[in-house]
C-alpha cells in the first residue's frame, strides 16, 4: 500500500521534512517511491514553508495512495489540490 508521509531531514533541532510517496512497510527515512514536496516547519517565511508538486501529489491520491494525517493537514492548509485542479 502506497501511502503519502513525511521524511524527517536536517539537523538536531532543526528539522526539515520531505513529503514522499512510499510503501507503508517502509521505514520512516528509508527508501521512497518519489519525492512530493517539502516542508519547513521553522522556517519564519510560512509562505514558502509548504511547497508541493500539485500534479504529482494529485497522481499519487488517483492512484489510491493514502496520506498521513499530517500530510492531510499540510495538504488543506497549502491549498495544493486547488492548485492541481486550476493547472489541469
């Protein structure tokens, strides 16, 4: 089962997170199937802490990939499926 999750990266105390489609079987840092955006959560610019590739994101959820609930979250709150459906 494909699901759509963070990937934790950076440094202590400064983390940076990939937004990766990958196996649920998968470790969370392991191997993924590709990468759909990523995320800044210290960042200080919450403009550009977000940032997705709509079209692939939108592939991956019509294929039956499963998000994360954070994904979820990160998903309503950047408006990426809108972004998706405008460029479409």
């Amino acid at each position: 089962m494909v699901t759509i999750r963070l990937a934790r990266h950076g440094a202590k105390k400064e983390p940076f997170y990939r937004i990766v489609a990958t196996d649920s079987r998968k470790p969370r840092d392991g191997r993924f199937i590709e990468i759909l955006g990523t995320w800044n959560p210290v960042s200080k610019d919450k403009a550009s802490a977000i940032q997705f590739k709509p079209e692939r994101l939108k592939h991956w959820l019509s294929k039956g990939a499963t998000p994360s609930e954070t994904v979820s979250r990160l998903i309503k709150t950047s408006g990426a499926l809108k972004a998706a459906d405008a460029s479409a």
